[in-house]
C-alpha cells in the first residue's frame, strides 16, 4: 500500500468521522428544538394557571362583596389561594427544569458543532494532502514521460536489432 492509498483510506475514515458528528449535530438540534418546546409549554402552563387562579379568587371575593360572610366562606377563599399558589410554585420549577433541560441541550450543541468543525478541518487538510500527492505524481509522471521521450530522440540510443 503507498503513500496516496494510505491516506485516502485516512481520509475516508475521517469522512465517516464527519459524517457520524453531523448526524450528532442533528441530533443536538432536535433534542435542542424539542426542549425549548417544553420550556415554552411549561411557561404557558404557568401562566394560564396564574391567570386562572387569580380570575377564580377574583370571582370569589366578588361573591363575597356586599354581604356578611362566614368563616367557612372565608377559609374557603383562603384554602383556593394555598392551594393555587402550592400549584404555580410546582409548575415554576417544572419551567425552571425546562429552561435548566433547554441551556443543557444548548451546550451540547455547541460541543456537537465543535467536534463537527474539528473534524471537517482534519478531513479537508487530508484531501489538500491527497491533492499535493496527485499533483506531485503527475509531476513525476510527465516527467519521466518527458525523459523517456527525450531518450528516444537521441542519437545512438536505439537498438542495433532495429536496422
């Protein structure tokens, strides 16, 4: 095996490298897509139930205006507030997680495109390697093609058998 077999075998092993570190990089990036999906869900989710809370806790307190009220109505309104603030305290860490998931897929995307950089980089110094050997082969070629040429020319360097 030479020296231009050698490193097109080199060459197609990092080609394969590059290829399986951009199917990485896919990957990344859909992992990525998919874990700001959830974070923008888990946002949503905190939100609306915010919003629902405080419209129910609005309409309570409205069923309350303008008349005695009772103890048991009162612990009632408070018991809703507990309860809906315990629900919007579980579903900020749910989108904090989320967002946590979202910057962890983030590095590792930048880490997927980094490797991908480093290896297009090998791959691309080895074909400008295989280049030089081409064209320093066919140097050589036209070379010795030239001389053998030139030998043929000169007088007194054919064979006695061919007169």
């Amino acid at each position: 095996m030479n020296d231009r077999d050698t490193l097109a075998r080199l060459r197609d092993l990092r080609r394969l490298r590059e290829r399986r570190a951009r199917e990485t990089v896919g990957r990344r990036r859909a992992a990525l897509a998919q874990a700001m999906h959830t974070a923008r869900e888990a946002s949503d989710a905190a939100e609306a139930q915010a919003a629902e809370a405080a419209a129910t806790e609005h309409a309570m307190l409205a069923a309350l205006t303008g008349r005695p009220v009772t103890l048991h109505e009162l612990d009632r309104v408070r018991d809703h507030g507990e309860i809906a603030s315990e629900e919007q305290a579980r579903l900020r860490r749910q989108e904090d997680e989320a967002r946590a998931a979202e910057h962890e897929r983030g590095k590792e995307l930048a880490r997927a495109r980094e490797t991908l950089l480093k290896h297009e980089r090998a791959a691309a110094k080895l074909d400008g390697a295989l280049d030089e050997t081409a064209s320093r082969t066919a140097y050589r070629r036209a070379a010795l093609a030239e001389l053998v040429e030139d030998e043929d020319v000169l007088p007194g360097t054919h064979d006695a058998s061919e007169t």
